[in-house]
C-alpha cells in the first residue's frame, strides 16, 4: 500500500469513526476536513428547505469556507476521501476542500456514510474539483467493519 491519508469530513460523528477505523486498517494518517463555521443540529435538518445544509446542496457552486487549509496532501500518494451522504451526493464542503489543493497525480478513492443510500453520483459531481486526480468510488463503511475487511478492502483496490 501505498502512503495514504485518510481525509474526512464528518458532520454528526459517524465519518469521524469510519475514517479512524480506516486509518488504522492502512496505517494512513488522519486529518478532519472541517468547515470554517461547524454545523448546527439546525443547520442540518434536511427536512427544511431553508437549512443551512439544504441551500448548499440546492446550489451547485456552493463552497462552504473551510476552518484551515492545512492537510498535507503533497506529502501522499493515496487520499481516502470520506464523508456523509447528503442529497444521494457529497456534501459541498468536500469540494472546497478539493478545490483548496493540487491533487494532481494522486488517487482518491471515496468511501462514506450513510443511513439509506449508497455513493450515487458523489464520483462524478466531484471530479471537476479535482483535476489532474483519480477519483474512484470506494465503498460505503456504515456499521462496524473489522480491521482485518478494512485492510482486505484497501490492499484489493488497484492504486
């Protein structure tokens, strides 16, 4: 395996567990995508239309502020790219993060969240943010995934 960092973004804490089970399975570092202004239980309340995570998934050129731009990712050949699925796609703020970085070279293989619905078209909405990189869809890590899967998972994709 190549030297990989594990980035996520994790709104509820739910990526945040994925990723470090992740991390650990690859021996990859960790680092947390997190938004300049951290989201509120309002602010993701998908059933209003006026929420602050709904109007940034009705636009498509929405890019939330990050709180840094501090992951060292020239530094890694492999970005695992992790994050809740928001609206059958990834949440905006994963494209900020994309946009604020030259991945140029690299593979970033996604894997994220959720309670009903699978990657979608997350693979595809984020490649224009990224370009020069590889973007493969992963897998979903919902619910609690051994060590031992993790790490057969990682060392099957062909990076």
């Amino acid at each position: 395996m190549k030297k990989s960092l594990v980035a996520y973004f994790s709104a509820t804490g739910t990526t945040a567990k994925a990723a470090k089970a992740l991390a650990s399975a690859v021996e990859g570092d960790l680092y947390e995508i997190k938004p300049a202004v951290p989201y509120s239980d309002a602010d993701l309340n998908w059933m209003d239309k006026r929420s602050r995570s709904s109007l940034e998934m009705q636009d498509k050129r929405s890019r939330p502020a990050l709180a840094d731009r501090n992951a060292p990712v020239a530094q890694y050949d492999v970005i695992f790219l992790g994050f809740p699925i928001w609206w059958y796609v990834a949440p905006t703020i994963v494209n900020s993060f994309l946009e604020a970085y030259d991945f140029s070279g690299k593979t970033i293989v996604l894997f994220a969240t959720s309670g009903s619905s699978g990657l979608g078209k997350s693979a595809s909405e984020l490649r224009g943010s990224a370009p020069g990189a590889v973007i493969t869809d992963g897998r979903m890590l919902n619910g609690r995934i051994s060590q031992e899967e993790l790490k057969r998972w990682a060392d099957g994709l062909k990076i």
